[in-house]
C-alpha cells in the first residue's frame, strides 16, 4: 500500500487576499486552508498581511475604543482614498 502525499495548489497572492478573512473566522474548506497556508508558509509578504488582519480583528474585538490623534486620522482616511480611487473633494 502507498502513501499518497498531497501537494499543494499554488495560489497567487490577490487570491489569498480575498480568503484571509474566511481562513482567520474558520469558514475555508479543509483543501482551501491547506493551499493557503502552503502559501503562507513561502510567502512573507501574505504572512505579514495575515497577521496584521488578525492583529486588527483582535483590536476591533477588544471592545476598547481608540481615538487617534486629528492629523493621524487625516491621513489614515486620504490614504484609504487613494488606495481605494477615491477622490476626496
């Protein structure tokens, strides 16, 4: 009897990124999941965006509330805008 080894799909990163939130709530199938962190595992780049996700959800999920500073807060929102093609009027 012989042992079969599954490898991983590869997935390209902007695919990771749509599954990040599913992969972190636990809601990815088990094949999915074991792409994705195949992918984490030779990826430093989706690592980092996987674990600044969680870092985030665990600051959300606190319950605290944060006020940044004004000028903080002025450039966090023009830089949403710019990455999401908005224009701020």
């Amino acid at each position: 009897m012989s042992v079969v080894v599954q490898k991983p799909v590869e997935i390209d990163c902007e695919e990771v990124w749509r599954h990040i939130s599913d992969y972190l709530d636990k809601e990815v199938d088990p094949e999915l999941r074991f792409n994705l962190e195949a992918h984490f595992k030779d990826c430093a780049h989706c690592s980092a965006i996987l674990d600044g996700t969680r870092n985030v959800l665990q600051l959300v999920g606190d319950g605290r509330i944060f006020e940044f500073p004004a000028k903080t807060s002025k450039r966090l929102y023009a830089k949403l805008d710019e990455h999401l093609g908005r224009n701020n009027p």
